[in-house]
C-alpha cells in the first residue's frame, strides 16, 4: 500500500510502482480530497481512510510504504491496528506529535496553509520540499502534481480530523512490524532529525540516507528507492 504527502497524490509513485508490481500486489490511491478522488463534505480520518481501503480490497493484512504525511498515517495505523501491518517503510516521514522547530519558511508555511492562500502554499511547497528544483529528475511532474492540488488541498485539511491523542512520538517503541526509514541527502534538516528519532526509538527500524534526492525521492532516485523497497517488503 502506498501513501503520498499532504499537497501530493499517487502520481508521487509514477516511477516506483510498475517495478513494484512485478513482485508484489500493489495499491495506491489519492486521499480524499487530494488527485482524483471526489473533495470532502464533511470531516474524515485519513488513518480510517486507509482501513477502509484496506477492506474494500479484502486484506486482512498489508506493508504500509508512506512518504511525509503518508509516513505518519501509515505509523498512526500500526499503532492502532498492529495486527494489519506486515511491515513498515517511511519515506521522509513525518511523525504525529513531533514539534517542529521554528524557522522563517517553516512558519510562512504554516501561514499559507492555515489562511489557505493556495499561490503562496504551492511555491513554497516546491521552494522548501523540491528543494533540488524543476531540472532535477521528476522536476516537471512534481510541479504539476502541486499546482493540481494546491487548492484542493486546503478543502482537504479543512475536513481532516486528527484524533484527540493522536500522538506517534512517545510510542515508537510499541512499534511491531519490520521498519525500514528511508530520506533524501538535500530533503529538509529536520526530516534527518526525525528518521534518526525513528531508527533510534522503533525496534529493530533501519535507517537508508538516499544521496541526490528531497523530499520527493520516489520521483528523484526511484531505482534506488525500488531496489530499498524490494529488500525489504515481505
């Protein structure tokens, strides 16, 4: 099962999925509000979200793959549903409960999403987390995929209900399945921060630096993201 960010959809896995396939059933889908899929009306959980893909599609059981927001729902669901997860790969990852430090860009960020100001959002979601730019590999697609979502987006975060409690970071330790912690070398610093926090704190997690990616490795260096994934995956 793959998971894309916050701003991203499964276009995120263009480059990775076929080659995944042909050793493993794969799903990827865009979260409600996010590519294709029809925008909220009411609020939701991205973390029920996942469990209902996973009924529709009958599995009892299944290996998680999530990048950035995606990471920390597939995290959320292994907590509350250890039973599914046959195991864990997060992508530059982020981590419900973790506290961000304060910086200029962080904080402008932050702004654009709460006031919704979708121009300022994209640009800065490209100028922070596609920090390598539009001429590295996947650079067109990347811009496209955050310019389609940009106002979709904000509808999306509008509805999302994140769960009273819901708070990753002090329980990493109860972390069942086998995690393997991937991030790009030119990703955001405190993404480094957070996959040695992931390595350090969940049983047995090993941790992959990936040279000449950011946040969007999937579409910056996919063989070598494919070549991680398929060592690990069951």
């Amino acid at each position: 099962m793959l998971l894309h960010g916050a701003g991203m959809d499964s276009r995120l896995w263009d480059a990775v999925a076929p080659e995944l396939a042909r050793h493993h059933d794969v799903i990827r889908y865009d979260a409600r509000g996010l590519g294709r899929s029809t925008p909220p009306s009411k609020p939701f959980s991205d973390v029920e979200d996942l469990r209902t893909v996973l009924d529709h599609f009958g599995l009892r059981r299944a290996a998680l793959v999530g990048l950035s927001m995606g990471g920390e729902s597939a995290l959320d669901f292994a907590l509350a549903h250890p039973e599914r997860v046959a195991a864990l790969a997060l992508v530059g990852a982020s981590v419900s409960g973790h506290v961000w430090p304060q910086s200029p860009e962080l904080s402008a960020y932050a702004t654009a999403r709460r006031k919704r100001e979708t121009a300022t959002l994209a640009e800065l979601e490209l100028t922070i987390w596609a920090a390598m730019g539009r001429t590295a590999p996947g650079g067109e697609l990347i811009e496209t995929m955050v310019a389609s979502n940009a106002k979709r987006r904000v509808v999306n975060e509008q509805h999302c209900v994140v769960s009273p409690g819901r708070d990753a970071e002090p329980h990493l330790a109860d972390i069942l399945a086998p995690t393997l912690v991937i991030h790009g070398d030119h990703d955001h610093p405190e993404i480094a921060v957070i996959a040695g926090r992931l390595v350090t704190d969940i049983p047995g997690a090993r941790g992959e630096t990936v040279p000449d990616a950011d946040h969007y490795l999937p579409l910056r260096t996919p063989e070598r993201l494919t070549e991680l994934l398929l060592s690990h995956l069951p």
